[in-house]
C-alpha cells in the first residue's frame, strides 16, 4: 500500500514509519520538523519506498494532492507535550484542529471521487480531562477546567479533532479510527517537552537529580512505543473498529516517585531525587491530574491487543538509546 503519515518524523510517527517500511509499504510523510527530527528517520533516508515532504498540513492543495495517492492516512502530526501547551497555548490548539480539518476536507473530496480512505487519528488521554473515574473507558464523560487554564486547551483542542473524524463517519461513512494514547514511551523520545521517562533517564545519567513534581503521587501507565505501533497498524487494517474511539496504552499504573525510583535502580543508584511545585516547574494556572488509567476493554475485544513490555524493559530501552547516542 501507499500510506501517508504526518508528523512522520516525530518519535511515534518514525517507529510507525519503520514498522510500515518493514511491511513492504510506500510511506509517504508530511512533517513541519517543528517538533519531530531529522535524526529520526536517519537510518531510513536511503529507502526508496520513503518519501519526506518538509511542510506543514495548512496548504490544502499539498494535503489533496497526496490524500488523492495514498490508500491510508495516518495522522500524528499535532503540538507536542505538556511544557510546550502550557507555553504556547494559542499555536497549539491552532496545530491541533486545522490540519485535522485539512486532512478530513481532503479525504471527503476522495469520498467524492468513489474513494474511501481510512483514516487513523491520534488523540490523547487528555480528552478525559479530570473526570474523577478511576479507570476511564472510551464512552466516558469529558471533564475539563476552566478557560483561564491553558493547561486544559489540549484536551479540548484534541477533543474537537474527534468530533469533526466523528461527524464524518456520520454524514459520509468515512473509515475513521480513533487512538486515545496513554504515555506513550521509548526510544526517540526526546525530555525537551516535558516528557517525564526521557527526563528522569538523561537526568540519572548526567548525575543529576531527577525532579519529581509536586508529591510524586501522581499515577501513570507507560506504554512502550513499539506496542502502540503495532496496535494502531492492526485498528486501521480491522475494518470492524472504523468509526469507533480506542484507548492505547497500558493500564499498570505507578506513580512518578515509584517511576523515578525505578530509574535510579536501574541507571544510576547515586542519582538523587528532587521535589518541584507544578508553579516551578510550569506557571501558577497549572492543574495536573492524580490518575490516568484506561480501560482496555475494547481494544483487546477488537484486536486482542496487550502489552509485551513492562516498565523495567522500558526504562533500559530508552536508557540504551541514550548510551548509543552518548558513544558509550
């Protein structure tokens, strides 16, 4: 097949990249590099079956011109990480709504010409917002903050991105899957964003201390990228899961000192552990959330989908990518 991916070179976009090149696929990625990097993608570049496109999804005539080539979009493209939604708020949720809107004009135009494109979504355990569930499934309510908060605008920008996918489906019968990721880790992963395993890892390796925020109390389910790939390749190829919404992930939660306690143990038992206020770290509008954990029910009902690898397996992976690139 020809498949599109935007935000191809990002850190979940290269592993799909990869795991669709090994398949014998012709890739084809739309990437602005505003987040993603070329460093990704290195040892690809001499593929024949990968195209890059340096560009980002606002011209739509670009975005027509390859939707009308491809026979699957995958759409990873969006603002990267709580650091840089809490900074810039406006350019995010601007990245996150109008290249999904793009994107689906393009696939309805398809629609037009007797094609149907299935297109994949990456969204984000941010929807849930802070529904106070303990374990959330793909039906539940979204909960968000106020306004004032940007911390929230994520969530809700992500939010908009399934609906209008949604209505699609709806209206046109367009073949849309959803994927809420859940902590998404592994190699590639890059700390520059606010992501906490990257962070810890390099921390423990360059003898500094590991910053926990807040109590440390806060619980997540780390999912080794590998898994996710995978699992998405499989929902985009089930015809039974279009048009329906997946929680991606794990759903073995540990907190962010049992997460930074486990990376001392493994990379650097002399590392030491610090405490930081979310208003140190972030601004003083920051809200966090205690506990995400999904509910996966309905992707191992659909693609009898689980997770191979554990956290420790997780933490050496991200740590080996670290030490390959450091010379040692």
């Amino acid at each position: 097949m020809h498949i599109l991916v935007t935000g191809g070179s990002g850190f979940i976009g290269s592993h799909l990249v990869e795991r669709l090149l090994q398949r014998g696929d012709q890739v084809t990625i739309i990437d602005d590099l505003s987040t993603g990097r070329v460093s990704n993608l290195a040892h690809l570049a001499d593929n024949p079956q990968l195209e890059i496109v340096e560009s980002d999804l606002g011209n739509p005539v670009l975005v027509q011109k390859y939707c009308a080539q491809v026979d699957q979009v995958y759409h990873l493209a969006a603002a990267v990480g709580v650091a840089l939604i809490a900074k810039r708020p406006y350019e995010s949720i601007h990245r996150n709504i109008y290249p999904t809107q793009v994107l689906l004009d393009a696939l309805s135009r398809e629609l037009d010409r007797g094609r149907r494109v299935p297109f994949f979504l990456a969204s984000s355990s941010e929807v849930y917002g802070k529904n106070p569930k303990s374990v959330w499934s793909e039906e539940d309510d979204l909960v968000f903050g106020a306004t004032t908060k940007p911390r929230w605008s994520y969530g809700v920008s992500k939010s908009i991105d399934e609906f209008l996918a949604l209505a699609l489906v709806k209206e046109r019968n367009l073949p849309v899957v959803i994927a809420r990721f859940f902590n998404v880790v592994g190699p590639r992963q890059t700390g520059a964003y606010g992501m906490v395993l990257p962070r810890f890892v390099q921390a423990a390796m360059t003898g500094k201390s590991l910053m926990v925020h807040d109590d440390g109390q806060q619980q997540r389910c780390f999912a080794h990228v590998h898994d996710v790939a995978e699992a998405i390749m499989r929902l985009v190829d089930t015809p039974s899961s279009y048009g329906r919404v997946y929680n991606v992930g794990s759903n073995q939660p540990l907190t962010m000192l049992q997460l930074a306690n486990l990376v001392r143990e493994i990379v650097n038992p002399n590392a030491e552990i610090e405490f930081q206020s979310y208003t140190d770290a972030y601004d003083q509008d920051f809200e966090d959330i205690r506990r995400r954990v999904p509910d996966l029910t309905r992707i191992r009902e659909t693609i009898n989908y689980s997770p191979t690898k554990n956290i420790e397996v997780i933490i050496r992976d991200v740590w080996n990518e670290f030490l390959s690139h450091s010379g040692h």
